[in-house]
C-alpha cells in the first residue's frame, strides 16, 4: 500500500471513528458532530492540512487525549459513587423532651431567736422569742 493510499485510509478512520467512539461515551450525534467540527479547525490552525500526516496525527493525538479526559472523569465519577455508598447513613434518634430539673424548695429563713438570761438566787432563768 502506498503512502498516499494509506493516508486516505487513516484520514477515513479517524473522521469515521471520531464521532462513532464518541457515541460510544454517551455523547450525542449532534454533540459528536460538534466536537469532530473543533477538532478539525483546532488541527487546521496548528498547520496541519486535511489528509496530511501531521493532520492525521494531530486528530489521533486529540481523540487520545479526549478518551483519556473522559476515563478520567469516568474513574472519578465512579470513586465518587463508591464514596456515597460508604457513608453510613445519619443515625436518628427520636425527639425527647429535656427534662427540666424542678425549682429548689422555696427556703424560708430561719427566724431569728432573741434570748435574754437573768439570775435569780442561785437559777438562771433564760427566755427566748422569736422575731
């Protein structure tokens, strides 16, 4: 197969296969067709021309990158999934009332005792009474 024959047929695989493992990643026809559009113009302004090998380069090197973009996120989205399932789930205890401790007895305070002592002969005669 000569150089140019199989330029033509990695330039047919990289256009047909672009939007077809594209799909594959639950991207959209319309969505495929968009970024098959950008890759195509980002390439064109690296100077690579449509069915040169620089071009043909340059489309693998960007459907590469974007294949290793989506594992990424896919690896994450799916460490992120597993995270989820690890978390136990919030305990919930059933509402309680606080107990409210009852006020202190009300203490009264004491009265006061006024005593007065006398003697009398040989007794001591004391009286007492409160205030």
């Amino acid at each position: 197969m000569n150089q140019k024959a199989l330029l033509s047929a990695t330039t047919f695989l990289v256009v047909t296969l672009s939007p077809t493992a594209l799909m594959a990643q639950n991207v959209s026809p319309e969505m495929a067709k968009l970024i098959d559009a950008r890759d195509d113009q980002r390439c064109q302004k690296l100077g690579a021309l449509p069915n040169t090998e620089a071009y043909i380069t340059c489309r693998l090197k960007l459907q590469e990158m974007a294949q290793a973009n989506w594992a990424a996120q896919s690896m994450q989205l799916q460490q992120q999934r597993q995270n989820e399932q690890m978390v136990p789930p919030p305990i919930f205890f059933p509402t309680f009332k606080p107990y409210v401790l009852p006020p202190p007895p009300r203490m009264q305070m004491p009265k006061s005792t006024n005593c007065t002592s006398q003697i009398i002969g040989n007794q001591l005669q004391t009286n007492c009474s409160e205030q």
